[in-house]
C-alpha cells in the first residue's frame, strides 16, 4: 500500500506544481495555515483520479471505529477488494531559522508538540487498513530538518511511530508533501 499511496503522493504534487505555485508562496508570505483549501484541493484532485480509473473509491470525514467524536479527514479506496487507506491532513508553514509570529516553526517543533494526537489517534483505531498523514510544508523544509523531525517523534513518543516516505529534496523549494506511514505500536 505505501507504494501506491506514494505514486497517488507524487501526481498530486506534480497537480500541485501545475495549479497552486502563487497559492503556496502566499500562503507562506501571510504565515496562513489553509487545511480547508489543501483539503479541497485534494478531494478535487482525488475525484479527478477516481474518474479516470486509478482509484476504485473516496470518502471523507470517515468515522474511526465506534467512536463518533474521532474521524479521519479522508479514505481512499485503490481497488474494490482492498482495505481503505485512512489519512490525516496538516499543512504547516515555516522552515528552520523563518520566523511565524515570532516563533520559529521547524518539522521538529510541529512533531514535537502538535503531531502526538493525530498519531496516537490513528494508530490506536481498531479500523483495518493503513493510516497515513501528508503534510503539505510550505516551504519546502530542509531534508535533514524533516527527518530530525521524524526521528524525534519516534523517540519522544515511543510507542507511536512515523515513517517518512517522501523526502524534501524531491520535491519545489515552495511546497513539500510529507507523507507519513503511521505505524501501529512498534511497526516502524
């Protein structure tokens, strides 16, 4: 499944470069988190690839388990007689040594104080299929910042567990897709 969600990732970036360039550095620019906009962005873009055939299904808002208060911002579905693939959505701006608001916003200060309850959220759910958070960063971070970032999570917040599975350097240096496999206690 990590395949497929990162070829599914990489076109969305690629849809991403095409479309949003003056929409990313803005948001940027004004220090403005826009999960609204990246979600609709990528319902959009996500009905776009159900239609042509890559996708066999959609969803969003899902509920996790039994447990109504607990939802999931999106699911998708690769093929009929798979399992569902649960995703939460962050965007996060900054970049290492760039100041919001005063305060320095690097991937590890996001993974640090502001990733532990989407995680914890998605990897103790008894729902089957995989759970994944993207990230849309902009700008783009520094690769040994996101990877810090990552690495420290795992640490501080052991048993829960990321694993990245895109890397900054592949990517503009005004947007980067994190995506990142949640693990169940100790997978990763």
């Amino acid at each position: 499944m990590d395949e497929e969600m990162r070829s599914l990732v990489s076109r969305f970036a690629e849809y991403l470069e095409k479309r949003s360039e003056q929409q990313l550095r803005c948001f940027y620019k004004y220090e403005t988190q826009v999960e609204g906009w990246f979600k609709g962005e990528l319902i959009y873009f996500l009905d776009r690839e159900k239609r042509e055939g890559r996708l066999h299904d959609i969803g969003r808002e899902k509920q996790l388990a039994d447990d109504e208060s607990r939802k999931t911002d999106v699911v998708i579905q690769f093929d009929e007689s798979r399992l569902i693939s649960w995703v939460e959505l962050k965007h996060w701006i900054g970049r290492y040594n760039r100041r919001q608001n005063n305060r320095d916003w690097s991937p590890s200060l996001y993974f640090s104080n502001y990733t532990r309850y989407d995680v914890e959220k998605l990897s103790t759910m008894s729902n089957a299929g995989d759970k994944f958070m993207l990230v849309l960063f902009t700008p783009n971070p520094d690769s040994n910042e996101w990877n810090s970032g990552v690495e420290e999570f795992n640490t501080q917040f052991h048993p829960l567990s990321v694993c990245s599975l895109t890397n900054p350097s592949d990517y503009p240096e005004y947007f980067f897709l994190g995506l990142l496999h949640v693990g169940e206690v100790d997978q990763h």
